[in-house]
C-alpha cells in the first residue's frame, strides 16, 4: 500500500510552491526528504515553472530537522545512505535547478530544518521563527552548516552558535546574513510569492544563464567541503557518545558521556 503524499506541490502564476506537510513538526524522514527532492526535480523539468517557493503547510513550524526515532535507528551507513538523499541529491537539484528557489521560514526551524532554507536562494522568515543548530547537543554533527555558516555569519560568530546549539530569532539570523527578509508570520508566504512572481517575469533563459553562472562562482570547493563534513558525520554516528546523547535527549534527562 502506497503511503500518502507529505509534499504538496502545486503551480500557480509560474511559480512552484513545494510544502511540507508532516505534522506535527515536519521532521526529515526518507519520505520527506524524498518527497522535496522529487518536487525539485519537478519543478526543475516543468518548462511552465520559472521560479520555486519551499515552505511549510504547518501553521508555526518549517520544520524541525532529522526525525529524531529515525536517528536513534540508524547506524553510521545507514545514515550515509540518507544524506545520500538529503544532501547529495538535493543539493545536485538545487545545483541544477537553473531557476531561482526561494524558502518561505513560516516557523521554528532546527538543525536539518534549517538546512532546508539555507539550500534555497533567498530565504524570507517570520519574525515569530526561531532557528539554530542543536547538533552538538543530540550527539550528531551540524554537517552542511560547519560549511555554510561561516561564509554567512564570519567564523566566530558561527563558532558560537554551532558549538552552543543556541537557538537564536529570525531577527537575530537576519542580522548575521542568513536570512534575507523578516516579516510577520501572516505575510512571509504572500511576500515569497510576491518575490517568486517577480522573479518568473523575468527571461528563463537569461535567468537560467545567470543562476548557473551564480551557483558556479560561488561553489568553489562547497561540494568537496560537503562530501568531508558528511563523512564525517556518519562516522561519529556510531560513536557511544552519539547513541548515548540521542538517548537522553528523548528521555529527557542528562547525559553520561564517555568519550568514545
């Protein structure tokens, strides 16, 4: 028996809006990540799509990041067969999308949530969102955003927050050039759209042309730097620390580290 759809896809003034709908907090399984890669790619082949919103259908959360049953079950290859999709083949969509891919941050984003927006071109957030990078505290590493953050934030302040997992407002990621606009969370999809709309008047092939030439300039090393971080990532999956910290976290007391 097929499961049901958890991203609704749907095509309106040329733009294409991909929405997560997992409640109750939209968390990365294989399905979902699945789903948005698929809905990417859909977008990327459909000539009728000239721009692309992600967002969530959630009414106060974008998503917040790696389901967490679903890392406590997985070892470190597993999960590498999960980035496979949720990095590598998202990524590769992303890279070749040859449209602009706006994120619609409606509410709380963490860790993998998080990366859902930073993968997208410009990023509109609620000034009710909260976002940050909790990695450090679930035993688990914050692989994409020990590359990303840095060139974004400088190196000491994205220190500060991947080493702390504080979770920091929208106000606060906007300030640190994360995020490119902050409304209120009634008008961040109406201003996605107002954004997407403008951008898909634009020529598709002068804006393919300088899309790609964009993601070309500014990839430099990203994908080598990703494919070391990720690897990196499963191996600690396997660590006691990691299991021990996934552990006490759901069962909400304080975790007994060994340091192996």
């Amino acid at each position: 028996m097929a499961m049901a759809a958890i991203v609704e896809y749907r095509v309106i003034d040329s733009v294409a809006e991909v929405s997560m709908n997992r409640p109750p907090v939209n968390a990365i399984n294989h399905q979902l990540a699945r789903e948005v890669v698929d809905a990417y790619n859909r977008a990327r082949h459909d000539e009728s799509v000239h721009a692309v919103i992600l967002t969530s259908a959630l009414p106060t959360v974008f998503s917040a990041g790696l389901d967490l049953k679903l890392a406590i079950e997985l070892d470190g290859r597993a999960l590498r067969r999960f980035v496979e999709v949720f990095y590598y083949e998202m990524h590769e969509a992303l890279y070749r999308m040859g449209k602009p891919v706006i994120a619609a941050v409606n509410g709380h984003a963490r860790a993998a949530g998080v990366t859902w927006a930073v993968s997208c071109d410009m990023i509109i957030a609620a000034q009710e969102a909260e976002m940050g990078y909790p990695e450090i505290d679930r035993g688990l590493l914050p692989a994409m955003h020990l590359v990303h953050l840095s060139r974004q934030a400088g190196r000491h302040r994205a220190a500060q927050l991947l080493f702390t997992g504080d979770i920091v407002s929208a106000a606060e990621m906007y300030r640190l050039n994360v995020v490119n606009e902050v409304v209120p969370r009634s008008e961040v999809l109406p201003r996605a759209r107002t954004l997407a709309r403008r951008l898909a008047k634009k020529s598709p092939l002068i804006m393919k042309l300088l899309r790609d030439s964009f993601m070309h300039a500014n990839d430099l090393d990203y994908r080598h730097a990703m494919e070391s971080v990720v690897e990196t990532t499963c191996l600690a999956k396997d660590s006691e620390d990691s299991r021990e910290a996934l552990r006490a976290f759901v069962e909400k007391r304080v975790p007994m580290f060994k340091g192996r």
